[in-house]
C-alpha cells in the first residue's frame, strides 16, 4: 500500500534507501508485513517486504500463499510480488532488490535476532537504522480501510457480548463458556480470536489477566468475560461483566462506578489531550469511591493489526492522543478474594471526540440462576 509505506517513511529521520520486514515462523511474524501489504489472506511465514522511499513495495512469497499475494498485488499497482520457493531464492533475491543500497531500516522490535544475523552476513554494506518507532507512530492512526475492518471486528464481539447472558447456566466452566463464544464470534464471521479469551468466574474476575480454567459458575458470582475477533487481520478488545443470580450489593456499586469511570475517561478523549489525562478520569472516579486504588492497570491501548498494538496510557503517559487512533477504554475495579468488574470498549478518536467501535450495552446486567 503505496500510502502507508509513505506514511512510514514519512516518519524515519534520516531517509533510509529501503525498509526490509521480514517474517519468521508463526507467531514471529511482523504485522506491519500486513500493514504495507493488505492482503487477506495467508500466513506469510519466512516471507519478506521490501518497501523504498516513493512508495513501492516488492513482496516475497512463498508458493503457499502465492495465490493471495498474486491478487493482492493485482489491486495494487504498487506491490511486485516475487514467489520464492526456498531460503536460497530468498536470500538472492532481497540481495538484488537492495542492490548496493547502504541505509537500510528494520523494525528491531519484531525481527527475530536469527534474521538479522541472515540479513546481516547477506548485506556486508548495511548501515542498519532502528525503523521501530516510525512504524508505530505509522500505524497508530488508522486510515479508513482499517477503521471498516476495526468496525466489523468490534461487531462481532459486541454481537457475542450482547449473547452472553443467553448462554449462561449454572454449572458451566469457564473454558465452556470461552468456546461457546469463539464458536459465536467465528460463526459471526471472525477469522479467529484475537486473544485467549479471558473468562473470569467470581474471585478469579481480580485477576485482569487470568486463563479460564475448569471452575463451575455458582450463584451469586461476578463474571468478567475479556474477548476479541479478528476481521480480515484487524482486531477488537472488548470487555462486559455480568452477574450470575443471587444479587450482591457490593458489586452490583462496583459495576455502577466502573461504567462512571469509562464515561468520565471518555468525556476526556479528543485530539491533543494527553494520554494521562483519558487515564487520570477514570482513576479519579475510581479512587473517590470506596474502592481507592483498585484501578491496577493502564485504562488503554491502541489497537490494530495486534490487539496492544504499540501504544498504551496510563498515569505517566504525555504523548497527545491524534484523529484517527483506535484505542480501547477499560477501567476496572478488582477485589481479591470477591470478583472484579471491567468495562471496555474500542473507540476511534474523532476531530472532536470520539465514535465507538464497540456498541454491547455497558450497563449492570443480571442475569437469573
Ligand atoms: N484483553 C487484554 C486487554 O484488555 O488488554
Ligand atoms: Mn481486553
Ligand atoms: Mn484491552
């Protein structure tokens, strides 16, 4: 994609002659491979990108997905596909499109130390440039095509999170319910899921991060579910917690004040605020109720072609948010030994605020044991 190798270019300071990607084997595979390159489909292992200052982009593929990329390059007149069918062809053939190039970037957070040893032993004349942070602060702002697949990304979990409360039934373990609900993001139209999904039943729900697990769902538990789809490789994050049966005061105020911090930290988003600022919002609210300090992670990140996808605010965080960003907006309160309540949501930072990706009804939901 012509503009969004300019849009990288643009960022690197000085100019580098070419800009090499290169995918190892899945999971090592860099997405901005997919950010220059939009193709559909495909794995891409052990393939390579090289994209030059004017925007063109040369894309070695293997056979195995030589079908995709021939028709993704078919679209774009800007992208020569090259099929390589073993290392050696590779090797000669990223040699003869660098010529004798010398200032050649890479993006030194995803490229694997064995391929830089490879490139670095195949190109002796390389002056290597860190072309890391120009990628991320590319990729950040997201252009309409991605925003449309953000969008139906974030329609299908919000479809499963609006199911959930029918799927519930007591007994079931919390590895039941996260199969159910890739099975329903897939069948919605996912390309998969764009994270272990995160079932949480009662005390586990304190734990942000916790792996379901074989626990059985009793009255009377909190239940936080943390899911996400992929669409055509763009990804949603979004997050609702429920309550199973028997009503518990206590959480049912949790909840109220966590869906309080989300709509404070949202009334905070336009262009040129600071990160901290969305993050401080929501923190206030939450250390002014009887739950100070249980607010224990960053209230958001960015969201991509991964689900962090390079950028993330908390309390220290100055860089300003920009028109375009796709981020997630998730505060939660977390009791150890009780449950936890998180709500999150995708937005897109808009010139004057904010639009949703993410649409589940956000509000305290009981669902009858
Ligand atoms: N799903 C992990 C997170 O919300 O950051
Ligand atoms: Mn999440
Ligand atoms: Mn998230």
């Amino acid at each position: 994609m012509k503009a969004r190798v300019e849009k990288i270019f643009r960022r690197l300071d000085p100019q580098p002659d070419a800009l090499i990607l290169a995918n190892a084997v899945d999971p090592h595979l860099d997405q901005t491979f997919f950010y220059v390159f939009d193709v559909p489909s495909g794995l891409f292992e052990g393939s390579v990108a090289v994209a030059h200052p004017d925007g063109r982009l040369d894309v070695l593929s293997s056979p195995l997905e030589a079908e995709s990329a021939r028709a993704a390059a078919k679209r774009d007149p800007s992208v020569t596909v090259h099929v390589v069918a073993r290392g050696d062809e590779t090797d000669q053939t990223v040699k003869k499109l660098v010529g004798s190039s010398t200032n050649l970037a890479l993006d030194y957070r995803e490229l694997t130390h064995e391929w830089f040893a490879r490139l670095d032993k195949l190109l002796p004349q390389a002056k290597w440039v860190d072309g890391s942070n120009a990628i991320r602060g590319a990729r950040v702002t997201k252009d309409a095509g991605e925003i449309e697949k953000l969008r139906r990304a974030a329609e299908i979990g919000s479809e499963v999170g609006r199911e959930i409360p029918s799927i519930l039934r007591a007994g079931m373990t919390e590895t039941e319910l996260a199969a159910e609900m890739e099975f329903r993001m897939n069948r919605h139209g996912a390309n998969g899921r764009s994270f272990s999904t995160i079932v949480a039943f009662g005390a586990h729900g304190a734990e942000p991060h916790y792996q379901p697990s074989a626990s059985a769902l009793a009255s009377g538990d909190s239940i936080v579910c943390d899911f996400g789809a992929y669409y055509q490789r763009y990804a949603s994050d979004i997050t609702r917690s429920y309550h199973f049966g028997r009503r518990d005061d206590e959480l049912k105020k949790v909840h109220e004040t966590v869906e309080a911090a989300q709509r404070a930290a949202l009334d905070a988003v336009r262009p040129g605020v600071p990160g901290k600022e969305i993050h401080l919002a929501a923190e206030r609210v939450i250390d002014a109720s009887p739950w100070k300090g249980r607010l224990i992670h960053g209230v958001g990140h960015s969201i991509g072609l991964v689900v962090h996808d390079g950028w993330g605010y908390g309390p220290q965080v100055d860089d300003p948010l920009e028109e375009g960003m796709a981020i997630t907006v998730e505060p939660g309160i977390y009791l150890p030994g009780k449950g936890g309540v998180r709500i999150e949501d995708d937005i897109v930072v808009t010139r004057d605020g904010f639009e949703f990706l993410t649409t589940a009804p956000r509000g305290y939901i009981e669902v009858p044991a």
